[in-house]
C-alpha cells in the first residue's frame, strides 16, 4: 500500500534536500574497485540505497538504478599483478564474489552496471570537450581539469583539500599540473599498466573522469540521487560533479547527495591497511542477512559508527520484536503511513521501526518490507 491517493504526495526528503519526483528517479551508486573482498563498510552504502530505491519503488516511483565497477584503477592493476593475473580476469573474479555478497545480503541488482573498462571511449570524448570549454588543458600526454574552486565548493579550505587530494592519489605533487588541485581527466600511461590509445598518446581514464563518463552516459546531463561512502564526499565526488557540470552547462549534477558513514572498528575506519576488517562473509556465517541488514540500519545512515558484536546481538533482538510485531493483527492506514513518513523524513528507520513495533500488524510488515529484513 502506498501513502494515501487522496493526500498531496510527500517528497522523499535526504541529507535535508526534499526530493520531489515525475516520472522516474535516477539513481547512481559508487560501486565497488573489485580487487579485494567485501567488508562491512561496503556493505553499508549499499544496503542503505538498496532502502532508499525500496522505499521510493513501494510509493509507485519508477527507480532505475547504475551501480558502477572501477575496474580500470591502478590499485587493482596492482593487485592482479601481485597475483600473477591479468587485470580484467582478476576483476571479474572479484567482482564475482562482490555480487555474491551483495545478493546474500538482498541487495535488489541494479537497472545498469557500467564497467570503467568498457567506456574508455566516452572518458576520451569528455576530457576533449573540457579542452575545447577551455576547462581543461593537455600537459605531457594527459589531461587536466582545472580544478580551482572545487574546493571552496566542497566547504574545504586549500590546505585540507591538498591533504585529501594526496591521499585519494590525485598527485597534488605532479610538476605536470598547473594548479595541485588540478586532476587528470586522462592520464599518461605507466610502463606494465594496460594503456589505451587517445589524441595524447597511450593512457588511461582518471577516476573522476570515468565515474562522470559512466554518469553521464547512463542519465545524461543530470541524476535525482547520487550515493557513496562518505569518505568519497572530497576529492571524488565534488570533481565528478565538476567535470560533468563543465562539459553539459547543467547544474547541479546531482539533485541531492546521500554519503554514507563510514563503519569504524575501535574508532579506526575500516580498511584492509590497518586490518581492522569485518567480512560480510564472516558474519553471515553465524547471523541471519536480516540481521546484518538491520545492524547496519539501526541508525541514522550519514552518522560514522562503530561495529561491535553487541550491536550485531542488539540488531538481532530488535529483529525479533519486529517480525513479533508483523504477526500481530492491525490493518490501520494510519499506523503505515506514519511509518512510511518516517521513512521518507531523511530515511528515518529508527523511528519507523518504533512505530511498528508499537503498532503492530500491516505498518510493521511495511517496515519489514522496505528494510528488507524479512
């Protein structure tokens, strides 16, 4: 059951931007660089957008939904080097188990996975309109976006988005450069890394460059919501907008922004450098999809957190009073729309799952339904 045909539709309402929404929305997600297994960080961007299309799907919009695969990146060359195999097949293998992971946890498959290896192409079309904007320039077989004023557009002063840039590998040091903040649109191919022919010699796709390409070709010049980890918000994000915005004169690029806490473990960002890793894997071991799901849902989606196995004990309660409450009797309208509300106030589950727990009956089954905790 949708919200109430007779009342006006109320907006889907994220990181305090109202959504409002004709016809379809456009949704596109930061996918995985497939060279290493998925860890409950990961996990949590997805889970929440897997929510948010759920939420927007149960009150009739039309939601499509890209979810790209960085398999042109140089730690993933790295890391297929290190196992002796070639790039693409190391990816598919790991993008395999990826998939595998998303689908045990009832992650929905999205409308369109572009691969950044399969739009080398577009990437050289778009960084040859930024030239031809005057946006960018060729400099020693690449090409540079001029990067000046994204920065102040992120709320980042110089000083911190040099220290970013440096460590999300934008080489704030490259003499090549016109300005540090610059970041390269198409980049001059490194001897052993796969290269592809362009106007400026043998190179490969900057990251920025190819997330806006897939973009951009996907959905054309503009998307309703954008998603990612937080930890994506400077340099990624904030440079993707910038060149697709530089090349179509259409802003903003993305109508609103949902960028994801990240999951911690001891107050350390999960990460495989410091080997503080939760497997999604490792947990479905011993504990029920729902139950992960709800762990990472308890929340408020754009808080950091840390995991802890009690929280994952605590989600598992609160799973069963909800799944108790969705057995019991209760067909009011009222109690479903205020937790469909909830939902649609900056996807609010915490006080959606309260409503239903207390209500019982058809809101609780709603809730269950689009947590996808069933």
């Amino acid at each position: 059951m949708a919200i109430d045909a007779d009342q006006p539709p109320h907006p889907l309402q994220i990181a305090g931007r109202r959504l409002p929404l004709v016809g379809r929305a456009r949704v596109y997600v930061c996918g995985v660089t497939p060279y290493d297994v998925t860890h409950l960080g990961h996990a949590a961007t997805f889970v929440w957008v897997d929510v948010a299309v759920r939420l927007l799907r149960r009150l009739g919009v039309d939601t499509e939904v890209c979810r790209n695969v960085t398999d042109v990146d140089a730690h993933l060359f790295a890391a297929a080097q290190r196992a002796g195999a070639d790039y693409d097949a190391f990816a598919a293998v790991q993008q395999f188990w990826f998939e595998h992971d998303m689908a045990a946890l009832g992650v929905g498959r999205p409308t369109h996975e572009p691969r950044a290896r399969n739009f080398v192409r577009p990437v050289v079309a778009l960084a040859a309109a930024l030239v031809d904007a005057g946006a960018g320039y060729v400099q020693d077989g690449g090409v540079f976006f001029r990067g000046d004023g994204v920065a102040n557009r992120a709320g980042l002063d110089r000083v911190e988005a040099l220290a970013l840039a440096a460590e999300f590998g934008d080489t704030p040091d490259n003499p090549a450069k016109h300005d540090a903040l610059d970041v390269a649109v198409w980049q001059r191919a490194e001897a052993g890394e796969p290269a592809w022919p362009s106007p400026w010699g043998l190179g490969r796709p900057g990251w920025h460059a190819e997330c806006a390409a897939m973009a951009l070709s996907t959905y054309g010049p503009a998307l309703d919501l954008h998603a990612g980890g937080a930890d994506l918000r400077f340099p990624h994000h904030a440079y993707e907008a910038a060149l697709a915005e530089a090349v179509t004169g259409v802003t903003p690029f993305a109508r609103a922004w949902m960028h994801v806490g990240t999951v911690q473990v001891g107050g350390t960002k999960m990460a495989k450098s410091v080997g503080n890793l939760v497997l999604v894997r490792t947990l479905l071991t011993d504990h029920s999809a729902a139950a992960v799901r709800l762990l990472l849902l308890n929340r408020q989606w754009s808080q950091p957190w840390d995991y802890t196995p009690e929280l994952l004990a605590a989600a598992e309660a609160r799973l069963e009073d909800l799944h108790a409450a969705a057995g019991r009797p209760g067909e009011a309208a009222g109690p479903e729309q205020a937790v469909l509300h909830a939902l649609l106030a900056d996807l609010d589950v915490p006080t959606a799952i309260d409503i239903a727990v207390g209500a019982g009956g058809r809101a609780a089954r709603t809730v269950v339904q689009v947590l996808g905790v069933a």
